[in-house]
C-alpha cells in the first residue's frame, strides 16, 4: 500500500508561550488515504491540523504540501479546507451561499459558482434545502453543508475536525458510511481528528494516535489493535489487559517475566526487539483472547487466579471485571454462550488465562 | 495566529485609541496641569503653584460642599439599592421568561432618554401648585412646599440611577444557581430568611456594583441639586459652576474636579475589593 | 418554574405584592414622561389637575422659534455625525478586543470603556478647558468630539456582546476556504455583527441626541457642555419645555426602542428543525 505523500511533516514542534503543544512531530500522509489522529484531549491532535490548515505556525520543523513548505503561507493561500467541529457555517447566508462560500473568494465568476454548487449540493442530497436559512437545517443536514462548502473548489486534502461530535449515536454511524464512501469515491486525502476509537477505526485506512504532543503508533486500525505498540496505546484503547514485570529469560522458545500475577511467557516472535535480561517489560493481552475456567487450564501457562468483581452485558458480548489477589484489575471479554455454565456471582474464584501468542511485549516499559 | 502587528489590526485599533487619548486623556491630564495655574486679572495663566489647592482646601465652604455631596451620594445610593432590590428580585424571580424580557426593554428606555428633561419634568409633580399638592389637597392636606428641598434632589437622584440599579442588580439576580435557593428552602429556610441568607451574599457583587454606580452618578450629578433642589445646600458640581462663573476660577474649579475624580476612584477601589472579598482563591 | 400557583413553595399574597411593586417602579420611572407628554398638549399656562383643554399651542409656538429649528439640525447633525463616528471606533474596539490578546490590553480596554463612568460636569470642564486651549472649543465639532468620547464606549460594549455570540471558528473557517483577513471582515464578521452595528448607531445617536437636549434646551445653540447650561430653567415651568421635552423623548425612546428590537432579534426567523430523518 506504498503510495504518493502528500503531506509531511518535518521535526514540527508547536509551542504556546512555555506550553509545548507538540513535540517534534515526523509523519507523512499519503494522497488518496484516510487518515485519523486520534487522542484524548489536549494530546496535540487539533493543534497538528491546525497547522497543516495554516490555524497556527509551526514553531520550529516545516510542513510540506505535495513537496512544498507552506509554513510562510497564510490560511486562506492554501488549498487545505477544514470541516470544524462546531461546522462554522455561517448563519447570515443561505445554504447555496455557504456552499459558493470558497469559490466566491476566489474570485469564481457567478454562473461557474452556481454550477459548482449546484453539482455538491446534489451531490450531498441537499439540493431541495438550497435556499434554506443554516438554522432551518437538522444536525445531518448541517454535516452535508459543511462538507459540500469545503468540498467545492474540489482539493487535494480535507480536514476534519471531530465533525460528528453533535450528533446523536445513530445519525454518528450513518454519517461515517457517507465519509467513507465519500472519501472513496473522490479519493480526496482526508486526514480526521478525533477522540473517539469508533469512528477513528471505522473509518481509517492509517490511524495516529498522539498523546501529550508525541505520536505514540501509527499504523493500521488492525495493527494497532492488535499490537499496540506502547503502554500508553494499550491503556488508550482499553482493550487489553496489562502485565508488568522483570524479564528473567529471554531464548528462542520465548520471553519469560515474572509479574505481580505470577510467571507469564510470551512468543518470541511478539516483540519487536529482543529485551534484555533483568529488564522491566509490559505484556499486554487482548481482552478478548483470555480464557476462563473454574480449574487451573492442564498447560499451566499464564494462569491467573482471580475473583470476579463486576459484570458488564453489551449486546452479545459481556465483560468480566475480574481482580488478581494483588488488587490488579482485568478484563474478559465473551460471547454469551462462552460464558453458559461458568459460575460468575460476585466474589467467586475463578482462573485466567492466556495463550503465549497472544501476549505483545510494549516499547517503554 | 500571527503575533506580529498587522497594518489589518491597527485599523481597527488604533482609531479608538487615538480618539480617547486626544480628547479623553489628555483633557483628564490638562485639568492637573490647570490646577496648577494662577489667575490674575480674570485671566489664567499657566503656572506651577499650588495656591489653588491650599486655598480651596483650607475653605469652610469646600469642605461643607463636599460633606453635603458625600452624604447625599451615599444615601442615595443606599435607598436607591434598598428600593431597586424588590423591584430587581420580582423581575427576576416571578415573573415568566417572557414578562422578563419586557420588564428590562422598558427599564432600559429611561436610561437612554434625557435625563435633564426627566427632571425637569418632577416640577410639574413637586411644585406648589402641583400634582401632588392638589392630590393632597383634594384629602385636606397640605399643601407641602416639596420643590427646592433635599428630598426633592434625592427624588431626582432616584430618577438618574434607579432603571441602571435595577438593571444591574437583576443582571446578578438572574444567574444565581436556582437550586440554592431550593436547597436553602429545602433545609427548613424561610422564604425571607433565604432571601438574606442565600440571594444577597449570591448576588453580592452586582449589588455592590449597582450602589457604586448610583454612588457614581448621584456624587457627579448637578442637575438634580439645582433644578430640584434649588442649588442649596451646595453640592460639588454646583460649586465647581459657580466657581468657574466667578472671576475665571478654572483652575480652582479643576481642584474640585480632581478632588471628585479622587474620591470617586477611591469609592470605586474599595467598593469591588468589598463586592469581590474572599471570592477570588 | 414561572407563575405556577401549584407551587406549595410560594405565597400568593408575596407574589402579587412584588408584582405590584414592579409596576409601581415602572410608574415612578415613567411618571416624568408621561406627564411631560400630557401636558404639553394641555391648554393651561400652569402645569397641574385638573387638566385644561386639548391644545397645540405649545407645540406651535415651538415650531415658530426659528431657533428651535436650528437647534433641531444641529441636533441631527451632530447626533448622525457622533454616532457613526462612535459606532466606527467601537466596532474597532471591540473587533480588537474579540481578536487580539496584546500587552497593556487592560489599559486599552479601560480607555474604551471608562469614559461614561466620569460624571459629565467633570469630563465637561475638562473637555472645555482642553478644547479651548487647542481652539477647537464653540463650534459644532467639539460637540462632536466630546460625543464621541462618551458615545463611542456604549457602541464598543454593544458590537463586543454581539461578537461574543459569533461561534469562535466563523472567522478561521473563512479564512481557511480562501477568504483573506479584509474579505473575511466584510463577508463574515460585518453581516454578522450588522444588528448590533446598526443598534449600537442607534442608542449611540440617543445619547448623543440627549446629551444635546441639554444644550439644545438652554440656548438652542451649539453649546453642549454642561458648565454652559447651568443657569437656566431654575423656576420656569414653561409648557413649551414640555413640548420640546416630549419630542426629546419620543426621538430617543424611539431610537432605543430600534436598538433594542435589532438587538434582541434573531438572526432568522426560523427555529432550528427537529434532527428530523434523513
């Protein structure tokens, strides 16, 4: 999936007074992909599109689009338009006005405008509300205007700033198809911030995800689920259980530690580098790849006595609140029929388990 | 998102600035440097000496002025805040959202027309041989000499800052977390005893604000003292006239000015330390 | 929570008597008004009750003053010149304090801001003072000045609210789809400011045009500044005064009725639709 970049950014660091929003960011976005950054707030996520919109210069590092710096150039010389988070339409023009917004600034003749708007208001099935007032509009019909009026002069790049975050949880979902197929059908680059798992993963070919300035993985939805990459990405997406210990062997069979919750050993093959004897390494484990039962499983591997302290059902699946005689908490999640016949009242004893593949070792202990 | 100044920025700051530095600062900074100058042969003559300051403050009349206006601003300011509070706390409380909206677009109509007219207007109701007397009259009262008394300047302070009062003093009302008051009702607190226990000290800062600015506008104003109260007793602002009427005292009339422009800051110091005390941790 | 007699929580006796109270407030406030309205069409040389008959006669005899007529435009002018004046450095002032953080904005703000908190005898011997001493004083441009000085800060507070309510991103958001700063002040943030610009031009114009009655009441001349009124009125209670007190307070009670209906008005008329299904 190697393919043309479009954006880079080269050691950009934003400062705000002594306030380091973000740290020496190095990342490439690729034409025609989608791409989320994600990250809970003040994690530098706004900031970095804010940049690359023109919003706020780089303090140090450069930004190029497709090649070129545009740290010098100012917002409204650049072709990086933005659907903001509060949409910013604006409420003293109709919807085929915000729509010719863009095109009007750059000095489009009337009749072209018209034209233009006409194909993105059909385009976003919003034709038949053209002459409608912003505030006559519903929640969903704003995100098509919004969208319409920076997709217009037809860029290279759109920018999204958590754009779904005013709408309610089913409107969300159908609104992330239309981005998708959006984005697919035009193969404009849209680079999306949000804070929110779902519609990052729903929606990316590559996820960002940063925290406290610092890009902690990128990589695919898949991957970083699969194998988060630091501690702070496997706390972030909260989908995995974590173990910290000392490594005491380290052999073609396998990494062992010794934890809080006993011995563990993980395959070789599930760490990126080789640790060191002696160190302190962190395992994390899927929620969703650990076992249960009520005797200690025959292999002997990962075992982890438990008591169950909570019960969560969502929909098909529930999650287990299991805790470790030393107080650490962990997570199972099943299906329900995997769960029938486990006894499961608050207090009761239970083992966990979990295979040695699928325990990663994470970067910074 | 630029830091650097914009010939875009300052042509919409600058204007202003410029305005109020030509002709709001510098007549301020004048009226010190005025104070200053001498007068001889009814013409003022720019100087540095402080004769002007030793001779208005070592007079009785200054002093007596100045005691007069103090009083009279504080009890105006007193019983406009104790008369604009019910008022302020019904508009707030009882009355529908919509009934609130009329009541402050009304309120807000007198603070914008003429106030000298309004007070030109209470003769027709305090004279002699008006309104009031007659009213009076047709009871077999009076009739009562009200014109060119204190209580007639206080009449007419009360015009100048009841609507601002009770705009201000809602203003604070309207924001109080309701649920303090049903809590406060909720642990056995009377209806008047919530009042005083829970909205007042809620309310406090725009309260307090609300009697500075009446304090303000009563302790400055001198239409009130002399078309209501006839010029006596002497106020500041009528002595500041009479003193630039007499002989082209500009500048001993700048000491008075100046002397306002201390107290009134000093008032307005110790009113928002008071109105904010303990409120800022 | 308004007006529910239900409530156990409230006393009806309470309700209705503060009810009453306000009324009473509004009818000590508008008393003056009021009484200046009806008896400038009273016949009577002496305004009290009973009243006299129906008469414009006050109003005629103003009208034959060929200096109330002067007064009259000079009012306009001035009253239109400070005002627009006013509402251009306001809207500067508060688009500035909507947009810049900057050293010393404190000061600037309270240059801004201050001016009508200074009582007008004090600012008016100042100005008088200073604009005489630079040879500006007496004619209709100091009158202006000095309007300005007092006017322009209500047009600041004004524009400033209104500006307040402008989502944060309305400008960026131009600026981001090819507006540049000019473009955006002209496309954006004037039609959205435009109620309170023409609000602020009018109460702006009120209080000018009141500041001036009081000039305009004493000699029908230029003369605005409070120490060259003093001196009138005292004891004269003249029907005539009521009818040009009640002109006064039509126009200006018609210029904050204005203002205040363009400020209080939505932006549309609709109301936002229900989230209906797409």
């Amino acid at each position: 999936m190697q393919r043309d970049t479009l954006v880079s950014f080269e050691g950009v660091v934003k400062r705000f007074g002594a306030y380091v929003a973000v740290q020496k960011l190095d990342f490439q976005i690729h034409k025609g992909e989608f791409l989320a950054i994600m990250g809970s707030s003040g994690c530098g996520k706004t900031t970095t599109l804010r940049m690359l919109a023109g919003l706020e210069a780089p303090s140090e590092g450069v930004i190029r689009l497709s090649g070129k710096p545009i740290n010098d150039l100012p917002t409204w010389s650049r072709d990086t338009p933005m659907v903001w988070q509060s949409l910013a339409l604006f409420p003293f023009l109709n919807v085929r006005e915000n729509v010719e917004f863009a095109l009007k600034m750059r000095g489009v003749g009337k009749a072209e405008r018209q034209r233009r708007a006409e194909q993105w208001l059909d385009r976003m099935q919003i034709g038949e509300f053209a002459e409608r007032n912003i505030a006559q509009l519903s929640g969903g019909q704003r995100q098509r205007v919004a969208l319409a009026r920076s997709l217009v002069v037809e860029p290279e790049i759109l920018l999204l700033d958590e754009p779904l975050s005013a709408l309610d949880a089913a409107l969300k979902v159908r609104m992330q198809s239309v981005l998708k197929n959006l984005q697919r059908e035009t193969g404009i680059t849209f680079v999306y911030v949000t804070h929110s798992q779902s519609e990052a993963f729903s929606m990316a070919d590559r996820v960002v995800i940063m925290s406290r300035g610092v890009i902690e993985q990128i990589g695919t939805p898949q991957e970083i689920y699969r194998t988060p990459r630091t501690r702070f990405v496997a706390d972030f997406l909260g989908s995995s259980n974590i173990f910290t210990g000392k490594v005491t062997s380290v052999g073609g069979a396998g990494i062992a530690l010794q934890t809080d919750s006993g011995p563990m050993q993980l395959s070789a093959s599930n760490a990126a580098s080789a640790p060191v004897v002696g160190s302190t390494a962190t395992v994390t484990v899927l929620d969703t790849k650990m076992r249960l039962s009520v005797t200690p499983p025959a292999d002997g591997v990962n075992v982890v006595p438990v008591r169950v302290i909570g019960e969560e059902f969502v929909g098909a699946t529930a999650t287990l609140y299991l805790e470790t005689a030393k107080g650490q908490e962990i997570r199972v999640q099943k299906g329900h029929e995997e769960l029938t016949g486990l006894p499961l009242g608050i207090g009761q004893a239970l083992f966990t388990s979990w295979s040695p593949e699928d325990g990663h070792l994470v970067a910074g202990g | 998102m630029r830091r650097h100044v914009t010939l875009y920025g300052l042509t919409f700051s600058l204007p202003l600035l410029i305005w109020q530095v030509l002709f709001f600062v510098f007549p301020l900074v004048f009226l010190v440097a005025l104070s200053f100058w001498t007068v001889k042969n009814f013409a003022m003559r720019p100087d540095f000496d402080t004769i002007n300051w030793v001779t208005m403050f070592s007079r009785k009349v200054f002093w007596q002025a100045y005691g007069t206006t103090f009083v009279l601003a504080t009890a105006a300011a007193a019983l406009t805040s104790i008369l604009a509070f019910p008022c302020a706390y019904a508009i707030a409380f009882k009355l529908s959202d919509n009934a609130r909206r009329w009541a402050v677009f009304l309120m807000v109509i007198p603070f914008f027309t003429s106030y000298l007219v309004r007070v030109y207007s209470w003769q027709i109701f305090l004279s002699d041989a008006g309104i009031i007397n007659v009213l009076l009259g047709w009871i077999g009262l009076g009739p009562f000499h009200m014109l060119n008394t204190v209580g007639a300047t206080i009449i007419g302070y009360l015009t100048l800052c009841f609507p601002l009062a009770v705009l201000l003093q809602l203003f604070s009302l309207v924001f109080i977390d309701r649920t303090l008051i049903e809590a406060a009702h909720n642990m056995r607190c009377g209806r008047l005893r919530t009042v005083f226990a829970v909205v007042i000290p809620s309310a406090r800062v725009g309260l307090v604000i609300a009697a500075l600015f009446c304090f303000i506008l009563s302790f400055g104003d001198f239409v009130s003292p002399i078309y209501l109260g006839g010029g006596d007793p002497t106020t500041l602002s009528i002595l500041i006239t009479d003193t630039t009427k007499s002989g082209q005292q500009w500048p001993r009339a700048a000491v008075i000015a100046l002397t306002m422009v201390g107290t009134l800051l000093a008032v307005a110091f110790l009113a928002v330390k008071f109105a904010y005390k303990g409120r800022t941790k | 929570m308004n007006g529910d007699d239900e409530d156990i929580n409230r006393n009806r006796a309470v309700d209705w008597g503060l009810k009453a109270y306000i009324i009473a407030s509004f009818a000590f406030v508008f008393a003056p008004i009021a009484a200046s309205f009806v008896f400038s069409f009273n016949a009577d040389r002496f305004p009290s009750i009973p009243l006299g008959g129906f008469s414009l006669e006050w109003y005629k005899a103003v009208a034959a003053d060929p200096l109330v007529w002067e007064g009259l435009r000079n009012t306009l002018m001035v009253g239109i010149v400070a005002g627009v004046i006013s509402t251009a450095l306001g809207f500067g002032a508060a688009y500035t304090d909507y947009r810049y953080k900057f050293f010393g904005k404190q000061v600037y703000l309270a240059l801004a801001l201050l001016p009508p908190t200074i009582p007008v005898i004090i600012l008016g011997l100042a100005m008088l003072a200073y604009l005489s001493r630079i040879n500006l004083s007496g004619n209709a441009l100091s009158v202006i000045i000095s309007h300005v000085v007092v006017c322009a800060p209500f047009a600041m507070a004004i524009i400033r609210l209104r500006l307040s309510q402008m989502d944060p991103a309305l400008e960026p958001a131009a600026w981001n789809l090819g507006a540049s700063e000019w473009k955006t002040m002209r496309h954006v943030i004037v039609p959205f400011t435009k109620p309170a610009i023409l609000g602020a031009l009018f109460i702006t114009m009120a209080v000018s045009f009141d500041e001036f009655a009081v000039a305009w009441f004493v000699s029908g001349l230029n003369e605005t500044l409070p120490v060259k009124v003093l001196g009138f009125l005292q004891g004269q209670v003249s029907p005539r005064i009521n009818a040009i007190g009640t002109f006064v307070f039509v126009t200006s009670m018609t210029l904050v009725i204005l203002a205040q209906v363009l400020l209080s008005g939505r932006t549309a008329t609709a109301r936002p639709a229900a989230d209906e299904q797409e």
